[in-house]
C-alpha cells in the first residue's frame, strides 16, 4: 500500500512539473506561474526609441558671387586651400612658361628626398649658371660649404639659380637626373600638364619647360602644408652667418607681397623675358587661405598688384552653405 501511494505521489509530482513547463512557454501561464508564487516575477526590459544620430552641419565656404578683377596676366587662378574650390580660373589650363617658380619643386625634391643636414659643397657649374645665363643668384661662392637646409633660403628667397643647381648636383649627381626626379613628381601629383626642362625656370631653348596656373596652384597647396617649405618661404629676410666653410650671405625675398599685404604667407615669384613677371602667393584672412598664380603680368609691380586684387576680391565673397 506504500509504495501505490508513494508511486501516485511521484506521479503528480511530474504531472506539476510538466504543468509549470507548459505554463512557462505563454505569457499567460507565465504570469500564473508569477501570481501564485511558483516562480520569481522577471524584470521586463525598457525599450527606449531609436534616435538617430544628429547630421553634422554644413560649413560655410566661399562662394563665387560677381565677376572677378581684371589683371595683367595671361592667366589668373586662386584657389580655396581649405576646400579646394576653385574661385578663379582665367586661362588656368594654359600651358605657360613659368619661371623661376620652378624652384617651388626644386625645394620640395630637396625636402622630401634630401637629407637637410647634409653638407652642400658649390661647384663652379652652379656659379657658372648664373654667370652666363644672366641668371637671378644668391651669390654663393665657389667652395662654400653649406648645408642643404640652409640652401634652401637662398633658393628661394634671392631666388638663386645658382642654388638650385647646387642643389641637383648634390642630391641627384647631376641636373639632368634632378630634373628626372621633378618630372617623376609632378606626375605623382596629377600634375599633368607640367613639365621640367631645368631646377631653376630659365628659358629652354627646346620650350619643354612649361606648367599651367592650375598646376601651380596645387602644387603651391601641396607645397604650402609641408612646414619646412612654409616656414621658408614666409621669411622676408635669411641671414647665415659665416663659419670656417663658408662666407656670410644675407638674402631678401624677392615676394614683395610679404610684409605689404595683411595675412600674406608665400610663396615664389619668377621673372624671365619669355615668362613675364610670375608670382604664386598665399595669404589667410578670417580662418580662410588662398593659395593664388599670375602668370605673365606685365611689370614687376603690376604682378603684385594684380595678386592682391585677386585676394581682395576672394576674401570678400561671402561664406554661404553649399547647396
């Protein structure tokens, strides 16, 4: 008799078991299951409603509103450097002689492949490129010893022709391979319609020394945001002072823009009877930076006056959000 009722006891006992398992599988049981106290009450988890994200606001840029100024060059480009928009273009895609504003590539080969301590010793080819082309100079002396760092003011401040064959000389063992360097970077850089005959912009006889204001212009933006080249190219004067392995040399920058015109930055001028007066400027105003080519102004004044129309009238176009 014991053991029936032990069996019929077992038997509920499952029957329960099984009854609370098929509860727990509806809402309904489940919450039978809660209210009589067979199980413990679950924590229902808050939904809280998707919010997006908030989209970032649009920044204001310069906007082209009117006719840009007239000038005396050829071509006229300035160019946003904080976004890449192009404010002026006239004859931009010309290809022009463009001077000595070759040597912006010259200092940024230097720079970027050159070991800037390393020493520079002139030679009589560098002084020779000046003497017999009637070339702009830093003077330099022949058996100077300069290091490259150093060289590179001379390069680009006096705008020194005989620099800039020290220069290939140094680094590349000779100016035709420097100048396979430069070609190789202006390709690198989507500079397609640039080409390098020489380290310095003098005139070559074969016209295959030639860029377009487009090309300078970003050229001039890429070379802008390497700090050395900046730092460079903002001086109005360089002096070194003479030591054991070379003579004192003082150097002014031949960028009149600089120290005349409010926020003006850099960058190069040139100057050939082929190139006319050429200048690549910079300047920042109110958080905004221009980066700007004349190419073939008429006088050297007239190439100073013409870039600073062109930042006056970019400076002034109105900041909108683009649409």
């Amino acid at each position: 008799m014991s053991r029936r009722l032990a069996g019929v006891l077992l038997l509920a006992l499952a029957l329960c078991l099984i009854l609370a398992s098929l509860l727990l599988l509806t809402p309904g049981g489940n919450q039978t299951l809660v209210t009589t106290g067979f199980i413990a009450p679950t924590a229902t988890p808050t939904l809280k409603p998707f919010t997006p994200a908030p989209l970032p606001s649009p920044t204001p840029i310069l906007t082209v509103r009117g006719t840009p100024p007239t000038t005396t060059a050829t071509a006229d480009y300035l160019l946003d450097e904080d976004t890449e928009h192009t404010l002026v273009d006239i004859n931009g895609e010309k290809p022009l002689p463009l001077a000595s504003t070759t040597k912006i590539m010259t200092a940024l080969i230097a720079i970027q492949t050159g070991n800037l301590d390393q020493v520079v010793t002139i030679k009589q080819d560098a002084r020779a490129e000046v003497v017999n082309n009637g070339g702009s100079s830093a003077f330099l002396l022949v058996g100077d010893k300069i290091p490259l760092h150093e060289l590179l003011y001379g390069l680009m401040l006096p705008s020194g022709d005989d620099a800039a064959v020290a220069i290939a000389d140094a680094l590349a063992g000779s100016v035709p391979q420097f100048v396979q360097r430069m070609n190789l970077f202006a390709y690198h850089l989507h500079l397609f319609q640039t080409h390098y005959a020489n380290p310095d912009g003098l005139p070559d006889p074969n016209h295959n020394h030639y860029t377009t204001a487009h090309d300078l212009a970003y050229l001039a933006r890429y070379a802008m945001s390497v700090p050395i080249f900046a730092q460079i190219v903002q001086q109005q004067k360089y002096t070194l002072t003479a030591s054991g392995v070379h003579a004192r040399y003082d150097w002014t920058n031949t960028n009149t823009l600089l120290g005349t015109y409010q926020g003006a930055s850099g960058v190069k001028t040139g100057t050939t009877d082929e190139a006319g007066f050429c200048l690549v400027f910079a300047a920042t105003r109110n958080a905004h930076h221009l980066i700007g080519v004349v190419l073939h102004s008429s006088s050297e004044n007239t190439r100073v006056t013409d870039a600073r129309k062109l930042l006056d009238w970019g400076f002034s176009l109105p900041a909108l959000i683009p649409t």
